[in-house]
C-alpha cells in the first residue's frame, strides 16, 4: 500500500489530508440535506426560490473569494471557507433544478437539462483555463510571485465569476408563485419543511417506477459524485502529478463532459433513458476496476476522458428522468428537494466512507475500489425499475 501522503491538524484532531477534504465535503453535504426540506417549503409556499438562489450566489461566492486568504497559517478558516463555498452552491441547485418542469415541456427535458450541464461545463473550462493560465505564467504577472499566489488569486477570481454571471440567470428566471394559499403561511417553517417532504415521500412510495429509480440514483450517484470529487486528490497522490497537469486534466473532463451529456440525451431519445442510464452505470463498474490498478499519468489521463464522458450524461440524463417521473404539480422545489436531498446523503456516505477507508488502510485505491458496490446496487435497482417503466421514458 502507499504510505501516508501528508497530514494536517484541524479543530484539534490530526487527519490524512485527503481524508480531511472528502469529511469537510461530506460535512458541508450533510448540511444541506439538513436545511433543503425547510428552504424548499419556504419556497414553494411563499414563491420566493429565486431569492433562495440569489443568497446562496452571493454567500458561497464570498466565501470562495475569501479562499484567497487560505494560507497555511489560516488553514482552518479556509477549510470553513471551503465547507460554506460547498454548502451554498449545492443548495442553490435544488432551486435551479426546481425550475426545469417550468420552463421545458416533457418532450424537451432531456435536451434542456443536457444543454444546462453542457453551457456550466464551457463556463467551468473557461475559468479553470484563465487559472491554468494564471499559474503557469505567473513570473510575468507582477502582483503574483509564486504559483500559490496564482492560485489564491484564481479563488478570487471563481467567486467574482460565480456572482457575476449568476445575473443572468436571474434576470430572466422567474420569481415564482407560492403554491399554497397565503392562510397556510402561518405554518412553522420547519414542521412544514419536514411535512412536505414526507409528504413527497408518501407519493413516491406509491409510485414504483419512481421509487425504483430513485433507488438507484442514490447507489449509482454515491459512486459518481465521489469519483468526481477525489479524481485530482487521486493523481496528486498515487501518481505524483503536478498541479499543472491535474488543471488540465480537470479542463479535459469539463469538454469531454459536454460531448457526454449531448450523446446520452439524443441516445435517450432513440434507446430509452432507462437502458441508457444502466449502460452507464456498466461503464462505471469498468471505471473503478481501471482506477485500482492504474499505475501511469497516461492512464489517468485515458480514465479521466471516460469519467467526463459518463459524468455529464449520468448527471443531465438523472435530473431529467426524475422531472420524467414526476406528478404534476406546482410545489416543484419539493420534489426536487427530495432529489437533491437523497443525492446529498449519497454523497455525504460516499465521502465519508472513501476517506475512512483511506485512512483505514492507507491507499485511496481501495477506497476507488470499494465504490464498485455502489454501483452495482444502483444497477439492481435500474433492472427493476426497467421491468414497470412508462413508454414515454
């Protein structure tokens, strides 16, 4: 096994340092799974999502800014930074993913949520290309003496980007309409919070086909988003490279990404997304025994490709068979909090558990290694699911 690559001490407790970015994740997760059932009832009641998603833009983009002050003396304030950068911008999406069933017909959901993730995905090689260029020409940049600058400064730079082209979005978007009449607004915001995703709860449960590939989603989406999140921490670690390649390669999966979403939404359309989703989750399983016994950047660079290629239509291709499978109904935000909700304790497990078991025998291969059974979970669920599935899906 590889030895311990480095460790850190944060709140008084000495961690492996990758373990220590895979617990603040999942720690930032677990937060939203908390607070989404409370903030999507506010919204869906009293129409105000759009407000929901402006205070998260402005709030996480402050705290990615204040990542240009993450220096190893400030370590625990730039880990917090981190944690509160996380937790806003994954609790803004439950509200962006709310307003699919409202602005694109059923017919047009696959192509729309693909076009959504592909348009973040350019954002996203834009900027990792200005903070790659950033660091590599740094020496001729006269505020800038070292690459960590160059870093820190990209920080600053993601949150004024963040905030600035958020505006868009929400000059177009909707404010939304409460879905409940105003009587109702007395209700405790946090009874009612929990009351309508129980509610949400006792529909799906009536709902097979729904209730199965929610099933799914949580297992396959465990290994998914964990993989996402460790790819750079794995290439740092197992196979020593530098922050240069590791940039590109993160730009690499962003562009395969776009070409991924595109396929798998015209591919949904002639297959089915059922039998789409379930060969991806194949596809997956094939990751994770590539992941344990690569060896060379090359092959980190050739897995990389593929899990750019499988994430971006894993994940459009998920958010649209979900507003699929979705009753009508005006209280969007909950059902897509309920979404959000069994994929952010997918998460919050599935980091936990990576970094633990990094820890426990100090390789994060096994920790790859171990995510096979998330997906083969997630592919006994898609097999049931297949057997009830509507026509129109």
């Amino acid at each position: 096994a590889e030895p311990f690559a480095g460790e850190v001490t944060f709140l008084g407790r000495t961690f492996v340092n990758t373990a220590l970015y895979s617990y603040a994740l999942a720690f930032s997760y677990l937060l939203v799974a908390i607070t989404l059932p409370i903030l999507s009832s506010i919204a869906d009641y009293r129409g105000t999502k759009k407000k929901f998603m402006q205070l998260f833009c402005f709030t996480g983009a402050l705290a990615c800014s204040m990542l240009y002050f993450f220096k190893p003396e400030t370590f625990s304030l730039g880990v917090v930074c981190m944690m509160i950068a996380a937790f806003c911008f994954y609790s803004s999406l439950v509200f962006y993913n709310s307003y699919l069933p409202e602005i694109a017909a059923p017919a047009d959901r696959d192509r729309i949520s693909a076009r959504g993730f592909s348009f973040g995905y350019i954002g996203s090689v834009l900027m990792q290309l200005i903070g790659f260029a950033l660091v590599v020409f740094h020496e001729h940049i006269p505020f800038l003496h070292s690459d960590g600058d160059a870093v820190r400064f990209t920080f600053l730079l993601v949150g004024i980007w963040w905030f600035g082209f958020a505006q868009i979005a929400f000059r177009r978007l909707p404010a939304g309409k409460p879905a409940q009449a105003s009587g109702k607004n007395h209700i405790s915001v946090f009874t009612g919070g929990f009351r309508e995703l129980k509610k949400v709860g006792k529909q799906v449960w009536h709902m097979p086909v729904m209730k199965r590939f929610l099933g799914a989603f949580f297992f396959y989406n465990m290994g998914v988003q964990t993989v996402m999140l460790a790819a750079t921490n794995f290439g740092s670690k197992m196979l020593q490279l530098p922050s240069t390649q590791l940039i590109l390669t993160v730009v690499a999966i962003q562009l395969v990404a776009i070409g991924g979403a595109w396929s798998m939404s015209r591919l949904s359309m002639k297959f089915g997304n059922f039998y789409i989703l379930t060969g991806a989750v194949i596809c997956w399983i094939g990751i994770c025994v590539g992941g344990y016994y690569i060896s060379t950047p090359t092959e980190f660079y050739l897995l990389a490709c593929a899990v750019g290629l499988l994430m971006g239509g894993i994940q459009s291709l998920s958010r649209s068979t979900y507003s699929k499978l979705m009753p009508e109904t005006h209280d969007t935000a909950s059902f897509f909090s309920f979404y959000d909700i069994t994929e952010k304790i997918a998460i919050v497990i599935g980091l936990s558990l990576f970094g633990y078991i990094e820890e426990l025998t100090g390789s994060m291969r096994n920790s790859v290694l171990a995510l096979m059974a998330f997906f083969a979970m997630g592919l006994i669920f898609l097999f049931f699911a297949m057997k009830r599935i509507p026509k129109r899906i």
